[in-house]
C-alpha cells in the first residue's frame, strides 16, 4: 500500500462537491481518522527509520479500520439506492477499490511484531517469514540453487511443501544460457552458437526450433540415419528457421551442415529449444508476460482466489515465505504443498487406472471437483490444466475416482480478454464448462469487484492481469444469472457452440448422479479430459516416442562430445599459453593428462563402454585439473569462486582460464554420460513396464483385484513410514516429468467455440 497516495486521494475527497448526507459525512470522519491514526507507523522518521508497532496500537488502528470499512460500504449503498450523489460515488468506489480495500486486506494479514514496523509489514503482507536452520537444510539435502523442501504453518496445520525461489520471466537469459551450454558441449562448432547469439534470430526464426519438424518424422525408424535423412533434416533445419536471415550464423551453418557431428549437436539443440520455445509460447503467446515479469507468485495467488471461492482444497495450496537462511540471508519466493494423488506421468505398470472403465470415474463428488476446478481456472485464466497438471483420487474399496487436485498453477493469470465464448489452451470457455455446481454459483455472487481486486493484490500481477481475471468472473457471474437449473425430466441442454446464451447450467448437488461424464463431455472442459485420460491408460503403450527420442538423442551428444575434433580447440589454446620457461609441474600435468585424453580413441559404443581407456583418460585430465586449481587457490590466484585475482594478466590468465574451461568440459561429459544412462534405464524400464502392464492385463479380472488390494494395502504401510515418504518426495523432485505441450503450441491459441458435431 502507498500510504501518502492514500492521503492524497482522501484530501482529494474531502475537497469534492456533492450533497452533505450523514453517511457522506460519517464514511469521511472515518477515513480521516483512518489516516491519522496510521499515519505515525507509515510515515518514515527523521533518520529514515519506521516506528514499530505496539499490540495495543495494531488493535486501534484495527477497529478503525472495520469502522471505515463499514461507513464507505454504508455510504455506497445508499447512494446506489437513490440518493443523488453520483460524482461523489465513483470516487468513493475508485478509493475503495485502489486504496482502502487493497490496504485492508494487507493489514489483516499484518502478524503484530513489536520489532517490526506497520511500514514493511504492509509493504509485504503475502510473505511469511520462517527460518531455516543448517541441520534442516542437511536433512531435507536441499540448497537455494533450485528448491528446497520445508514444513511450515498452513492455516494452523504442519505442512509439508517445497519452496521455490522467486523467479521472474528471462527468456532471453534462457536462450543465452542454452548457446552456452551448446558451446561447452560442442565445442568444435563454437562459431556456430557465437553467431547464433542474435537477437533477430531469438525473437525470429528460434520460434521454428522442433525436434519432430527438424528429423521430419515421428517415427521409431527415424533414428536409423542415413546420409539422405540428415541432408533432409538439415534442408528442415534452415528453412523452419528462416536461417538465411540471419547472415553470420547461416554462413557458420553451411560450413559446418555436412559434418554428421553437427547433426548430432542441432538435434540435441533441437530438444532443448522446444522446451524452451513452447515455454515460451505457454508464457508469452498465452499469457501475454513480458521479460522481467514475475512468475512463482501466481500460484499463491490461485490459491488465495480458491480460498475466497470456498475451495481451498481443491488445488496445492501455495504461499508466499520469506526465509531466514542460516547464514542471515534471506530468500524470498514461493512454498507448494505436497499433495497425494495418482500422477499420469509417474503412474505405476500395475494401477487401478490403467484398467479402470469409464464408469469408474462417475462419481458425483469427483464430477462437482471437475466442475468446480474448471471454474476456479477460468477466473484464474489458468491456460495449462492439461492431464498432467491433475492429481487423481482413488477411493481403496471402491476404485472409483473420487476426487481430483489441480497442481503446477504457475500458467495462470493472462493478460488477454476473451469473450465468453472463447477458450485458449486448455482453458475452457464459459459455453464449454456446460454445468456449474449450485453452492459454486451462489459464492460467486456474493463476491465484488473490492473483494476480488483486493484479493490479488499483492502477488506481483499486473492491473491488467487483475483487470482481465475480474471480467471473467463477472462473465460468470452473468451467466450463473441466466442459467437455468437443471430437471432431470427434461435432461441437460444439448451443446450448442454457437447459441446467444452462456449455454451454462445449474446442477443441485443431488442431481449430479444423474449426469453421465459423457453428457457433460464439451471441447477442452474438464469432462473430456477425464475421459480422454481413461482412454489413454487403458489403451496406449508405456514406451513412448519421447523415451525413445531421449535416448537416441543422448547417446549422439555422447559420441560428438568424445569426438577429439570436439576437444581440440580447448587443448590448443591450453598449448599456446604454455610459457616458453618456468612451466609449472601442475599445468604441464593438465597439458599432458589433456594429450592423453585426446589420443585416446573414443568408444564405438559411448552408451555400453564402461571401462573404456577413454573415461580413465577423462579422470585422469579432471584430476590434474582439479590439482591445479587447488594450487592457484592456495596462492592467491583464485578467490574461494574459483575467480582470478586482479593481477592476473597475459598468458597467466589465459592459462586458468583455459584450465577452468577444460574442467567445465569434463564436468559436462560426465554429465552426459550420466543422463545417456538414465535415459537408457528408463527406456529398459519402460519396456519392462509394459511386460508387466500385459501380463496384468491378461489376468482375470478377480485376480486383477488381489493384486491391487495388496498394492494399494503395501502403499498404505509406505505411507505410515515418514521416511520412506521423504526418500520417495526428494527423488520425484529431482527428475520432475513434465507433459509434452508441442500439440497446443502448435495451434491456434485463441479459437472461438466450435460444434464437435459438425
């Protein structure tokens, strides 16, 4: 909240003209009070300092809030009944709106601190403040280098989450970050990123970048590459990027297009580009963010929208921390909670889901979560609630689903305004939704527009963000004026795409029952999806294209890498920075274990070579590599960050310079090394999978049972077992799968409703 704008809009209403009514009045004695009794705690004193705040003085500051609160509202409505005052009403409304309400909800999330000020406190009210202590950070094994899991209060219930730095919208310093990571990696086509590092070409033809348009083809056969295949890819490659534009990289590109190693590093480029574009897509083309914007703060504010919506349960929760690290620092950014579920991208061989008939999935309870999660993400314009982004609920006895949580709330809050009958991505439209649950219709007419703003404030969104999020529920709020309710003698309303009406309906909560998933079934809503879900695990197979795209894809950055071509740059330049006399022993070691490495012939197999000359060779050179650098750090040539120190010139600079760039390379192929075997365990453990996922399937259907029945009683004994919970958390959080969005970044992203039917 700013406070002297605050003032400033309230001198400005005590200056207006209008009819001097009692409530008038009494609503103006109130905010001045407001104003003075707040102003000692939010003005700054002599030595730029704020004064804390005493209990006695929040609970006064408190009262008069409610008093404001109430007189404005009071004010409000009596005008609205008919008193004439018009130009004084708007600019109450717009103070409301802009300031008291903002600055309301900010103080009632303010926690009393006598050694804290009222100034800070509103200034950042969503944040929570929770310390962190060495021994929890050794246990949880996590850093603020990525994430790190916490228990913290939620609404006064221990919760388990983990807490994500803030972070803001860089695709730039993504793109960049990816050519440099191809340079490491690639070394020997490092003219190629260098030219590639254009800001015509990221804003341009980078958009093109697609692993399935680049090796044209989608399937398993692909791999097997011929000559005639990659010139193909290679044609793919530069016109789907509109290369030729870009001078400088396609004169690098031509030099290097016949070279089959180059092939090897633009697919690997290619896979990496098309997380990073559709990200793009999702963040930019959907969401409208501009660089800088923030991120994480999104889902805190879905979860607070979901609360004022009455379904805080409905979604992981999520909340703003601020954390007090160990060593006094701290983090600001956002805790998720852990939530159960059954996750489709993680889900067993062996699961009640992968055999489960459509009918399994009829119950009400999960048909009135399905329902009122696709109102929660309409209002939030969440654009990515694809199947993935679902956790499913099954009942023990029954295996029926039972209920569904939304989580990775993050692709929320869009700028665009869209008219009630279109949807965007995976967000359904009004028309589409088809059916409203009848307590979630009555909570969204009793929210305003105060309430709602209110409630958003304070996440990092935009006035725009907020401002196209409050026509969509005022969108619904319509059309739950207009709908009908549903009789189950007349049946529910055929769909009609293209009707005058919202083509939205009622649904009491014992009708429900009524309504088969197949009737509610709309494009893109939430009931389609659950049976596409259904069709998907019944029927399709466990190795998927993507595994064995990773695998392909590993196994030929792993063999460029080894490639001496690849490495000759680094050795070279290592070579001319030799002094002519007073070489040191440490350097000469990095000099000859690096000549070592480069004789050494590479692996015909690089995924099955274990014990190769050519990893003991690699070992050896990031030894010498790390004896040198202890040496320069023990003398004073680097700093603890592995930095030169200032007096370092010439070729002594280049000298560790070059060693430091050796090392990142050897670090990075043992890296590649490492995901090629992974890559290759999941394919092994894919097809393992869908042996036993056969096998089940074949059994019949009592026995079927058993085996679930003592799955899910063996489940339950994990679950009693903390640490087994934690062990299971952290290695779901090191390898996180995340669904393929390529098919909805290849449409149009903004479609007006059409009629399946036709």
């Amino acid at each position: 909240m700013k406070y002297q704008e605050m003032v400033a809009f309230a001198g400005f209403l005590n200056k207006s003209q209008g009819t001097n009514s009692p409530e008038w009045k009494a609503a103006m004695q109130k905010v001045n009070e407001l104003m003075e009794v707040m102003g000692p705690y939010q003005l700054a004193q002599g030595d730029g300092t704020y004064r804390p705040i005493t209990p006695d003085a929040y609970k006064r500051i408190e009262r008069t809030f409610d008093e404001t609160v109430a007189a404005v509202s009071q004010f409000n409505k009596t005008v609205a009944n008919g008193l004439e005052d018009e130009v004084r009403l708007q600019l109450m409304k717009n103070f409301n709106k802009e300031f008291l309400a903002k600055s309301y909800i900010e103080y009632k999330n303010v926690k009393p601190d006598a050694n804290g000020n009222l100034h800070d406190a509103m200034e950042n009210f969503r944040y929570e403040n929770v310390e962190v202590s060495n021994e929890q950070l050794r246990r949880v094994g996590g850093n603020l280098s990525s994430r790190i899991q916490l228990t913290v209060d939620f609404d006064g219930v221990a919760t388990r989450g983990v807490f994500t730095k803030r972070s803001n919208y860089e695709p730039r310093t993504q793109f960049v970050g990816l050519l440099d990571e191809m340079e490491a990696k690639y070394g020997k086509f490092a003219s190629f990123w260098t030219a590639l590092d254009d800001i015509r070409f990221f804003e341009g033809g980078f958009s093109g970048v697609t692993v399935s348009n680049f090796i044209h083809s989608t399937h398993g056969t692909v791999y097997d590459i011929t000559p005639e295949r990659r010139n193909e890819a290679m044609r793919n490659f530069k016109a789907l990027t509109a290369l030729d534009l870009y001078g400088e990289a396609d004169a690098e590109f031509e030099k290097y297009r016949d070279d089959p190693d180059f092939f090897n590093a633009l697919f690997d480029f290619s896979v990496k580009a098309e997380q990073l574009t559709t990200s793009i897509g999702v963040n930019e083309e959907l969401l409208g963010l501009h660089a800088g914007e923030n991120i994480d703060g999104r889902n805190s504010a879905m979860s607070s929208v979901a609360n004022l919506l009455g379904v805080n349960g409905l979604i992981a929760k999520s909340k703003q921390l601020s954390v007090h690290m160990p060593d006094g620092s701290f983090q600001t950014g956002t805790f998720m909670e852990f939530v159960d579920g059954k996750d489709l991208n993680q889900l067993d061989s062996i699961d009640e889901m992968r055999i489960a008939p459509l009918e399994a999935y009829e119950n009400s309870n999960a048909k009135i979560q399905l329902a009122n999660l696709q109102v929660l993400d309409y209002v939030c314009g969440n654009v990515d609630r694809h199947l993935g982004n679902m956790l499913y609920q099954f009942d023990p006895q029954t295996h029926q689903l039972t209920g569904v949580k939304g989580i990775d709330n993050d692709a929320s809050f869009l700028k665009r305004h869209l008219s009630p009958s279109q949807s965007i991505a995976n967000l359904a439209s009004i028309r589409s939704m088809r059916v409203i649950d009848e307590a979630m219709a009555q909570k969204l007419l009793e929210i305003d527009e105060g309430m709602f703003t209110a409630t958003l404030h304070g996440y990092g969104l935009s006035e725009e963000e907020i401002a196209s999020a409050y026509e969509r529920l005022h969108y619904l709020q319509e059309a739950v004026r207009n709908a009908p309710t549903y009789d189950p003698k007349e049946g529910l309303p055929p769909f009609n795409a293209l009707g005058d009406d919202y083509g939205l309906t009622i649904v009491k909560n014992e009708d429900w029952e009524k309504l088969s998933l197949r009737d509610l079934s709309a494009q893109n809503n939430n009931f389609s999806k659950i049976i596409s879900a259904q069709q998907i695990l019944t029927t399709s197979s466990m190795v998927t294209q993507t595994i064995k795209q990773n695998v392909e894809c590993s196994k030929r950055a792993l063999k460029t890498m080894l490639n001496p071509d690849n490495s000759k740059g680094l050795y070279d330049s290592a070579r001319s920075h030799k002094p002519i006399l007073g070489v040191s022993d440490r350097y000469q070691r990095v000099l000859d274990a690096m000549a070592a490495y480069q004789n050494t012939p590479a692996p015909e197999d690089p995924l099955h070579s274990e014990g190769h000359a050519k990893w003991d060779r690699l070992s050896e050179l990031k030894a010498a590599v790390d004896a040198y650098q202890r040496e320069k750090t023990e003398i004073g040539h680097l700093d603890a960050n592995g930095n030169p120190a200032e007096h370092i010139k010439g070729k002594a600079l280049g000298r560790i310079e070059d060693v430091a760039k050796i090392g990142k390379f050897a670090d990075k192929l043992l890296e590649q090394r490492k995901q090629t075997r992974n890559a290759d365990d999941a394919l092994h453990e894919a097809e393992q999978k869908q042996r036993e996922l056969e096998e089940f399937r074949a059994l019949p259907s009592n026995e079927q049972q058993i085996i679930l029945d003592q799955k899910r009683a063996h489940e339950e004994l994990l679950k009693q077992d903390l640490s087994v919970r934690l062990q299971n958390s952290l290695a779901a959080e090191e390898e996180p799968m995340e669904e393929n969005l390529e098919a909805e970044a290849s449409q149009e992203f903004v479609m007006e409703e059409v009629n399946p039917n036709q």
